[in-house]
C-alpha cells in the first residue's frame, strides 16, 4: 500500500505539471473569480438554493460537502488560467482540462476516475436569403460536461448553444432535477440532438430547393440547371454537420445501455430517446450527403448534354453556312466558262439554288433533332 501511495504521489503531480492549465494557478485564488463563469448554483431536492445570490464554485462546493445535493456551474470559453482553479477544487483530470480549454475536439465519452468528460457538438442553422457558392449553412459550436456525484461542470465555446433556457426549464422540473448530476447531463444531450433535429429540417428545405433547381425544366432565356458551386458548398456544410452526428452514437449507446456508477438508472432510460433520435438524425443527414452526390451529379450531367448540343447546333449551322460558301467560292474563280455566266437570269438561279439546298439541309437537320 504504501508503494502506491508513493506512486500517487510522484504520478499526480507531474500530470499536473504536463497540463499548462495549472501551470501558473494560484492556491489562494477563488476559482470563481473568473469573467468566465456565466452561473454557478446549488441544487438540493430538485429546487435551486439562494436562487437571489449566485455562490462561487468554491462556496457552492463547500456548501454542497456540508448539506448535500450538486452543485452546477456553466462557463464560456474559458482561458487555462480562468479554468486552473476550478479543475483544482473539482479534482478534474489534466487531459480533460486540457480538451475542454482548448476546444475544438470530437464528440466523445470518457471516463475518469469519478467524473464523466462528455463533448457535445452544437449545431445551428444560419439563415440566408439565398445560397450561393460562398454560404454558410451550419455554424458548429462546443459543449463540455463534467459530472461528477455532486457537480456538474458545462464549458461552451462557441456564440451559439446557450443553456440559459435549458437551466430556467430544468428548474421547473424539480422531479427530474432531484435526480442528480446525471439529469443535466441527459438534459444537455436531449437539447444538443433537439437542436439538431430543427437544423436538419431547414438543411432539408435548401436541398429540397438546388434540387428543383437542378431538374427543373429551362424556361427561355435561362440557363440550365444551377451552380454547381452552390451544390458543394451545401455538400460541404452537410458533411460538417455528419462530422458533429456520426460520432456522438457510441457515446449516446453507452450512456443508454451500460449502467455506470454515475449515471441514474431511472435517467438511463431517457437516454434511450435521445439515442434513438439522434440516429434518426444520423440517417437524415447520410441521406443528405449522398442525395448531394446524386445531384451534383447530374447537374454535371446536364451540363456535359448542353455542351453537346451546343456543339451539335453549331456544327448544323456550319454545314448549312458551308453551301453558300462553296458554291460562291467557285464563281469567285473568276474563269473564263463558267456555267451560266453569260445567261440573264444566271445570277438570280444561282441564288435560288443555294437557298434551296440549305433550306432542304435545314429541315433535314431539324428532323434529326440537330436544330
């Protein structure tokens, strides 16, 4: 035993020490005294305490090892200084600190020691009155979790996904709110697949649009089919939102078939509703990405058959251009006989007959659909 509390001993500091969100923490600092906290409360049997001051997570903390309940504080975007002492006081591991400062990282769920580190992806919708080949359809942003027996810790980044409203309603609901940290967290995932659920449906309109586009019948004087830009940049925006679905299935799977110690059994099983919406959500956007595919590709289609008969038209009217052309090419030889050139009505017979020969070509080529 005592070897490895020595171990400990040499092992955890020297993680801290690798982290550079410790690196210039101060013990005596109040973590809460940091721009970043956006709220910080205590909950006990479902309803928020001193719901007229906001503590500080070190007082909430305290408060929570001394009478019971959880403490939940949100933060947003966070600087490693801002989030040292809060990783401190709540005893989080190094590489999840590091993750949820820096940002950027995939959906996933992982376990350490007694706090459970999720990342969340949010996705929103940005309107536009129309889509152009430069749009921006889907704005990402980032939710960090961690819960623990007694705290739950949310770290946003990003302008969108507030849980303002998420918190105001969860309190409204004291029964699923008694029933700990997990509730939030289930509360945070519902929310997250909730938001994109809406995104698909308007994602859904701009396709549905580009595809009218794309097959609908020319009228005169317009071009065929659409921007092909204007498809990939859609097709570019799908697969970011792919990017911020497809990875959060395990993690939802876990949550909603393997018990964990931190996780109540009764809101397991709403985990269960958010896991199967989010596949949902999954198979929508897959769908998205490949009737993108199918799109662009005929657009391309389109655009190869206009080539075509562009080309076709212009060589009906070559070889229409190329009987005139001969036919005065000869008499502009300038020879001595030529046939009819001493005949009054030579030149207007000449005429006739060239119009007469193109215009029989012209109906020729406009039966075979050249023209």
């Amino acid at each position: 035993m005592s070897m490895i509390r020595d171990l400990r001993a040499v092992v955890r500091p020297s993680l801290r020490k690798a982290s550079p969100a410790y690196s210039n923490y101060d013990a005596t600092r109040d973590p809460s005294a940091s721009s970043a906290v956006v709220d910080c409360a205590v909950y006990r049997h479902g309803r928020r305490v001193q719901e007229s001051a906001c503590p500080s997570p070190r007082e909430a903390m305290r408060e929570v090892r001394e009478e019971g309940g959880f403490a939940w504080i949100g933060l947003h975007e966070p600087t490693e200084a801002e989030f040292a002492g809060i990783a401190q006081e709540f005893g989080l591991h190094p590489l999840a600190v590091e993750d949820a400062v820096h940002a950027h990282q995939r959906p996933k769920l992982e376990r350490y020691d007694e706090t459970l580190f999720t990342v969340f992806k949010t996705i929103h919708y940005v309107e536009h009155a129309e889509l152009t080949a430069t749009s921006e359809v889907v704005e990402t942003g980032e939710v960090m979790c961690f819960t623990g027996r007694d705290f739950v810790i949310t770290v946003r980044h990003g302008g969108q996904g507030s849980l303002k409203s998420l918190r105001n309603r969860l309190q409204d609901d004291p029964d699923l709110l008694s029933k700990g940290p997990s509730a939030v967290l289930h509360s945070i995932a519902d929310h997250v697949v909730d938001g994109y659920i809406a995104v698909a449906s308007a994602v859904q309109d701009d396709i549905d649009s580009v595809e009218n586009e794309v097959f609908a019948a020319p009228t005169k004087g317009s071009s065929r089919g659409t921007d092909a830009g204007r498809i990939y940049q859609l097709k570019r925006e799908v697969l970011q939102f792919k990017r911020a679905v497809s990875p959060l299935l395990r993690p939802m799977q876990l949550l909603s078939e393997r018990p964990m110690r931190l996780v109540d059994p009764d809101i397991q099983k709403y985990f269960r509703d958010v896991a199967d919406h989010l596949e949902r959500v999954h198979e929508q956007v897959t769908g998205f990405d490949e009737l993108l595919n199918s799109i662009l590709q005929a657009n391309l289609a389109q655009a190869t058959v206009a080539q075509n008969e562009d080309m076709r038209k212009i060589t009906a009217w070559a070889a229409i251009i190329a009987v005139p052309t001969m036919i005065c090419g000869v008499y502009g030889m300038n020879f001595e006989h030529m046939p009819e050139l001493q005949w009054r009505y030579g030149y207007p017979m000449v005429m006739t007959t060239i119009v007469g020969i193109c215009l029989t070509i012209h109906r020729a080529l406009r039966r075979n659909g050249w023209l």
